[in-house]
C-alpha cells in the first residue's frame, strides 16, 4: 500500500505480543499460568514497548487441545479465572495503552459444547446441521475401517471424521476428534459466530487473530457429499484441496466485516491465520477495498525446514530459499495489503534453536534474527519469552511431551515402524509445539519464578542464566534489543512504511536489504552462521549511520564491503528527509 505517516493504519507502526496464558505467569500456584498472573507482569510488557497482547484462547475448555477445543465462547475457563479477571487485565492494559486481541477460534468447536451435544442427540436435532454429520461410505458397514465419509487425515493424525454409535453417522474435526467442525454452510451457525464477536467488541476486546480462519469453507456438491482427496498414507488421503480457501471463504470473511465491524473498524486488529495461503490468497485477504482482514499470518517460510517426512523430519535452512519466500511475500504486498512478521508462537520452536545458535550465540543469533523479522515492511509479532532469547527445552523422553500433536504423531510412527525410535525423538526435540509452551523464564529461581507449584509443563533448565530478571539487568541482552527494535519501529517512519528491496538474493549466510522512504534508506545486514562474512554493499554505504546493531561495536562499510562477525546485525540509515 502506498501509505504516508499521516494516512496509514496505527497497525503499521504497532508490535503485537503473544500470551500463551497457559504458561506466562501462575499466580496461585497450581503450576497453570493465569490471568492474575498477567496482572502481575503486565510493567514487563510496558518496558518492552508493545502495542497489543493477543491472547492465546483463555475460553472455557476441556483443554484436549489447550484451549483451541472450546466448549462456551462467552466464559473464561476456570483454570485461567473469571470473566471480572479478563476485565481487569484488559482494563489494566488498557490503561497502559495497550490494546487486546483474542484468539477466534471457530472452525470447530469442542465436542462439549452446548451446540454439539445438541447436534448429536439425534439425527433430527434443530442443530445436526450445525456440524459435518455424514453417513458412511456407501456399501460400507457404519463404524469399519474405510467406512469414514472421506479419506481425509486429520491434521492430529489419523481419519477426519469419528464415527457416533448413539446416531450411526461421522462427524467430522480437521484435528482433534474432540474438535468437531462447525458447519459454516448453515447461516444459523454463522449469525451465532457473529454475536458472539459483538459480544466479545462490547467487552472491550481491539480485534481478532482467527484460527485457521481460511479452513472455514468446504468443497460441497449438490448432493451434500464430500470428495476424496489423493492417497497420502495407507487409506488417508489429503483433503485439503476440499477445505483449505474453499468457494465462500471470501464471501464469509465480507459477511463477517459487514456484520460485526462497521462502524467500528478503526481501532481494532484482524488477523487471520491462513495456512497454505500463497502471496495471491494474501493479496486478497488483506486488499483494504475488499473488507476482509487486516493482515493474515503465512506459513511457507515456517516450512522451509521440514524434511521429506514432514514437519518432525527437521532439515538444515537453506537461507536463499528464507529470503525467496520472504521477499515474495514483501514484493506482493507491497502495493496491496499488508504483512504480519513473525518468527515464534505457540505452534513453532523456538527460533534461536530453529535457526540461529542456542549455544555459544545465543545472545547474537537471537538478536539477529529479531533485527532481520522487524525491519521488514509488516507488523512484527512477539511471541512470549521471544524477547528473551528463550530456547527449545531440548526434551530427551516422549513422558516429557504434553502437546497432542506431538503424541499422535510418535504413536502413529511406532505404530507404522518406519520412522526409528531415535529419530522420533530427534524430530520431536527439534520440532514439537512444547518447545514454545515451556513456562516463561522470569528469574534464576526454582520453577523460573513461573509458578511456587509444580508447572504443568517443565522448565527449560537453562532459566538459571536466561530470565527476564537477568536480560534487564544486561544492557546488551536480547532483552534490550528488542526494545530498541519497538521503539525504532514506533519513530521512524521508513521502518513502518518504507518500500523493501532484497540484496544478495543467492548469498547463503548472509541476509541483506533495503527500506526506503522519502530519501532516507536503511540497510540491513544480518549473518545467518558462525563464522566472518565479508559481503559487498557498494560505495554509498561508507559513511552511513549506525542506527542499530547487535555488538557493541558494530560492523561499518569500507571502500564498499563490510565484514559481519558471527551471527551479527547491523542497521545503516543513509540519506536525508524529503517532504
């Protein structure tokens, strides 16, 4: 979009900080973070400089799938608190001029919501239509293997759809079986989805981050069925071209706008979660003209280091294909829509030991990196202990993992018997969802200052060193750069709306390039490995500012070449304002 400072949306200039409630602060000691353990560290969140906390689901739930299974929209669950602690916290943060957004997650429900327990109790409930309810394959007996309506795989592992006794037909849940979809097609379902928001709006809440909002929309036929997908595993199939961006997608996304946020658009924050959308898709979900989303998160440049096997069949980054996917996505939005930026959340390991060093660098590559995400065009998103320079937890057993994902997918390999036990594990240690929901490192104490009960989730024993209370303490810390890196995209406007330019497209450890707004460039430069690179970046360079860098004395051009030490950032500004 080609925005001034003075038209542009307040989203351009904001950082977004993720809670995972579940782990950021217990303040009762039951060993589950809280919303009063938010209270408590909301100052943390006024140091760093964030604009918006996005909290993770704090619904009422069965927590099948911490959270994202969720069984009453308008109540807190009670590990997490009440509905008066969720209006102090965001009283509180509002307060500190921090807005908030919460987790949206309606493609599926729990199946212990009043709406499915009602659409199961018989196939001539008001609310079967509600849900996916199909009969088994034709010339199939009910409840056998192969019987299921489709032979799509669940993302959880296993057949989408479970079959129910008490009614002889499947439901259908794209993840968990305990995770039933809600059927979209139904515009009841849809106007009870929307009333829920405006509810949610007339709390106080700034806005949305959906849930795999793009999986809402199937492919249907006329007859009601529902296709095949081609053969993957065994009898499996990939479904996903039947229910990834499906026919009304768009349609629902504009009847959502029109519905729940005219007329109060402009302080609040949309932002899809949109798995397998390409820049094209994005394009279309974030055009302002269309009404739609604000920005939607990608997942390609998360899957450039998923091997042959999949995601826990983990392979080194090829850095020229990071910056051919990043780019692409600068480039194709760069005059229609916007970017979210985002390394970590709770569905990702940790970055530092994903693609930087979490040993000797530590401190470098996670500033790096940081650097890298930020000073692109987009809104950067902080996920909890991020700006820490937290680090996977490096688990060595399979007792050690909580995540479902995690668990399904060893007990499908052990069962399969193609997968190696100690590659199982590898994969695990270097892939898994845990890696981001250990607890929050506040201090050197026992538990990290997390909790003085037993956390749900082990500590990742390197808190004695990495925790907050030792990252403020260091002025150099990865802490402090990320405050530098808020606050730089806060008051400059080339950070914020700059256009960007890739260099050294095919250089494989070294990251570079340009924001430029009004006469004032930027250059970034950012070392993806362990030893010296010495890259050239032309004459212009030489006597250019140092706005920020990751050492404390940073790296500087000469006669057009600069020489990066090990996993360093720099930020020069050259130029001088116009206008």
């Amino acid at each position: 979009m080609d925005l001034t400072p003075d038209d542009a949306p307040w989203w351009t200039g904001a950082v977004v900080y993720q809670i995972y409630p579940r782990s950021f602060q217990d303040s009762d000691g039951d060993g589950i973070g809280d919303l009063r353990g938010v209270l408590q560290r909301i100052d943390h969140l006024v140091e760093l400089g964030v604009d918006v906390v996005w909290f993770s689901p704090i619904y009422r739930s069965p927590q099948d799938d911490n959270g994202y299974d969720i069984s009453d929209y308008q109540d807190v669950d009670p590990l997490f608190g009440t509905l008066a602690d969720l209006d102090e916290v965001i009283g509180a943060l509002h307060d500190r001029g921090i807005k908030v957004v919460m987790d949206l997650v309606v493609n599926h429900t729990s199946d212990e919501h009043p709406w499915f327990v009602e659409s199961r109790s018989s196939v001539d409930s008001p609310k079967r239509d509600w849900y996916w309810w199909r009969p088994a394959r034709p010339g199939m007996a009910p409840g056998t293997p192969g019987a299921e309506p489709t032979n799509w795989g669940s993302f959880f592992s296993g057949p989408t759809w479970e079959y129910d006794e008490a009614t002889g037909e499947y439901y259908l849940h794209l993840f968990s079986r305990k995770q039933p979809d809600l059927n979209w097609e139904n515009p009841q379902v849809r106007q009870a989805v929307y009333a829920m928001m405006r509810w949610w709006l007339d709390r106080g809440v700034d806005g949305f981050r959906m849930d795999v909002i793009n999986l809402i929309s199937k492919v249907v036929a006329e007859d009601g069925s529902l296709a095949d997908g081609p053969a993957t595993t065994g009898a499996l199939g990939d479904g996903s071209a039947q229910y990834m961006h499906g026919p009304r997608l768009h349609e629902y996304l504009q009847e959502m706008h029109h519905e729940v946020f005219d007329g109060r658009r402009d302080g609040l924050l949309l932002v899809g979660e949109t798995p397998g959308a390409t820049v094209e898709d994005g394009v279309l979900f974030t055009d302002p003209a269309r009404r739609e989303l604000d920005m939607v998160f990608t997942f390609e440049h998360v899957g450039l280091d998923h091997g042959p096997g999949g995601k826990y069949d983990p392979r080194p980054l090829d850095l020229r294909d990071l910056k051919a996917v990043l780019g692409r996505w600068q480039a194709g939005l760069a005059d229609v829509g916007w970017n979210s930026l985002y390394w970590d959340n709770h569905d990702q390991p940790r970055i530092v030991s994903r693609f930087g060093d979490d040993g000797e660098y530590r401190r470098e590559s996670a500033s790096m990196l940081a650097t890298v995400l930020h000073l692109h065009r987009g809104t950067p998103y902080v996920y909890q202990g991020e700006e820490l320079g937290m680090t996977n937890a490096h688990l060595t057993s399979l007792d050690d993992y909580r995540d479902i994902e995690a668990l399904r997918y060893a007990a499908e390999a052990r069962t399969l018997g193609h997968v190696p036990e100690e590659r199982i594990l590898a994969g695990l240690a270097a892939m898994s969802r845990d890696n981001a929901r250990t607890p929050v490192q506040w201090d050197a104490s026992p538990h990290a200052g997390f909790t003085t009960g037993r956390p749900w989730l082990p500590v990742n024993p390197n808190h004695r060193h990495v925790n907050a209370e030792a990252e403020r303490a260091d002025p150099s810390s990865v802490f402090h750069h990320y405050r530098r890196l808020i606050a730089l995209r806060h008051d400059d406007p080339v950070v914020r709306l700059g256009d960007f330019t890739m260099l050294l497209p095919d250089h494989e450890h070294v990251y570079a390039f340009t924001r430029a707004l009004g006469g004032v460039r930027l250059l970034v430069l950012g070392s993806f490995t362990g030893d010296e690179q010495t890259v050239e970046v032309g004459p212009g360079w030489d006597d250019a500012e140092v706005v920020l860098g990751n050492h404390a004395e940073p790296a500087r051009p000469a006669a057009g070449a600069v020489t990066l030490r090990p996993w360093e950032a720099v930020v020069l500004r050259a130029g001088t304002p116009t206008g």
